[in-house]
C-alpha cells in the first residue's frame, strides 16, 4: 500500500515531534515510562519504544505534544489489551491515575468513569 505524500509529511512532523520529546525529557531527567513512572534507559531512543496519545491520534492529536508520552511496551500492551477492571489491580495504576489528572482533568475523570464500570 503507498502512503501519500501528504500522509509521509505527516509522519515526518509525528516522528521529529517524538524526538523532540525525547531530548526535552532526557534533558529534564524525565524519560520516563507515562503508565509506570520508570526509567527508561538512555540507549533506548524515540524509535525503540511506544507512545501513548492520551486523546487519539485523529487529526493534529497524533503531534500534540501535550497529550504524547512515552511508554514502556509492556505496560502499553497491557493498557491497550486489559479492561479497566485488570488494570485497577496493576501496581502502577494508582500512580499513572495521579499523573493523568496532572496533564488532563477531563481526561483523568473520564478514565476514573471507566474505573467505576
């Protein structure tokens, strides 16, 4: 399947925008896994791991850097593959909660909604 050109620009800008939030969170000691709150290692760069989109990746969603973090594999497979109820009992639950209300109340409130399903 060939991908557009204006598409191919699209995940030019995605990707640029994944390495900016790279450097300015290693500079800020901060790349750290979103759901977690664990290190990630150094030598891991934008490419070797996942990226959460908070609100999606329709439209300009897929580069807002507000709403992009980074993430551990392991724990995003989880996210995306567990229902809520799972998740709830996770050890890293309660903390990727907190972190969620910090960025985004609306957010945060509408996973606190899934939470009492």
């Amino acid at each position: 399947m060939r991908t557009s050109k204006k598409h191919q620009a699209k995940l030019r800008h995605y990707n640029k925008v994944k390495a900016e939030l790279e450097q300015e969170l290693k500079d800020k000691g901060e790349w750290r896994c979103f759901f977690s709150d664990t290190p990630i290692p150094d030598h891991l760069t934008w490419k070797g791991i996942a990226w959460h989109h908070g609100k999606g990746r329709d439209g300009d969603l897929l580069t807002d850097r507000k709403f992009i973090r980074p993430v551990a594999n392991e724990y995003h497979a989880m996210y995306h593959d567990k229902p809520t109820s799972f998740l709830k009992g996770q050890w890293w639950w309660g903390g990727f909660m907190k972190r969620l209300k910090e960025l985004d109340e609306d957010l945060w409130y509408n996973h606190k909604l899934r939470e009492e399903k």
